[in-house]
C-alpha cells in the first residue's frame, strides 16, 4: 500500500481566527489515530491554514474525498485540496503506484547487480509504450525507487 500525501488548505476563504484554528487542529491530530493518518503542519504553508495528511491508501481519489469531509465536519469550512503526491520507499508497491499513474501494469522484479545494489526490471507491453513515451514511465520510476531500472517489453 502507497502513502498519499494530501496537502489541505482547512480555511481558503480565511474566515477562522487563530483561536479556531488551532482548536481545529488539535480535533484533527486526536482524530487522527482512529483514521491510521498522519497529520502534519504542510512544508513550506505560508500560514496555518495549510496541513498534510499522509493516508495509506490504494485509492487517492477516495482519500482525497474523505480527506476534504473529515476536514470540514472539523473546521465547518470548504477545504481545498491540492494534486495527490506519495511518499516513496522504492518497494514494489511504489513500482505497481507510478505505473497506475501512468495507466499502466506490468511485471516488478527486483535482483541484485553484482555489486549487490537493487536493479528493477518492469515488463510492458510493448502497445503500452505507444501511449506514453518510455522515457517517462523510466524517469518516473528510477525517482520512486531510487535504484536502476530495466523497461522490457513482453
């Protein structure tokens, strides 16, 4: 299962105080381990309006739902949330995670070079690649699993 991080602007019309504010991230933080989420203070928010909620989740779109309801029934505003990232750990689940990005799936297999570093190799199909370019689907997952990686076609 991939992490989502989910980046929440709670107040975009700016209409709480700081008092409620703070009140509501407090409910959300007690919240947070009935829901298995994480809820952090977003890198680089201008002010407290903005949180990061990291869920464990197949499905981002759900999560992005969810994530949005569970925010207004705390602050009683309309949040905004931002495009859906993830967190990598460069496991075969962030493999399987950016090739549905793509909408794309494939093989993952995962040996070691003969200096022992990971190599991945993803089979495609090769009708696959006439959608997206190879190049992408190769950038994106050496980010994600920060280890060489082989696109072979099957």
């Amino acid at each position: 299962m991939r992490t989502a991080v989910l980046r929440v602007n709670v107040d975009p019309t700016k209409d709480l105080d700081d008092a409620r504010l703070a009140a509501g991230r407090a409910r959300l933080r007690e919240q947070a381990g009935e829901r298995s989420v994480v809820i952090e203070d977003a890198a680089g928010a201008v002010d407290s309006r903005e949180i990061q909620v990291l869920v464990d989740t197949t499905d981002a779109g759900m999560a992005r739902r969810e994530v949005v309801r569970w925010c207004a029934g705390v602050f009683g505003t309309v949040p905004t949330v931002g495009p859906v990232t993830f967190l990598s750990r460069g496991t075969d689940a962030d493999a399987h995670g950016v090739l549905a990005g793509f909408g794309l799936t494939g093989d993952v297999e995962r040996a070691p070079d003969a200096s022992g570093f990971d190599v991945v190799s993803v089979t495609l199909r090769a009708s696959d690649l006439d959608r997206v370019p190879e190049s992408r689907v190769q950038t994106a997952l050496e980010a994600a699993l920060n280890c060489e990686v082989r696109i072979l076609l099957g």
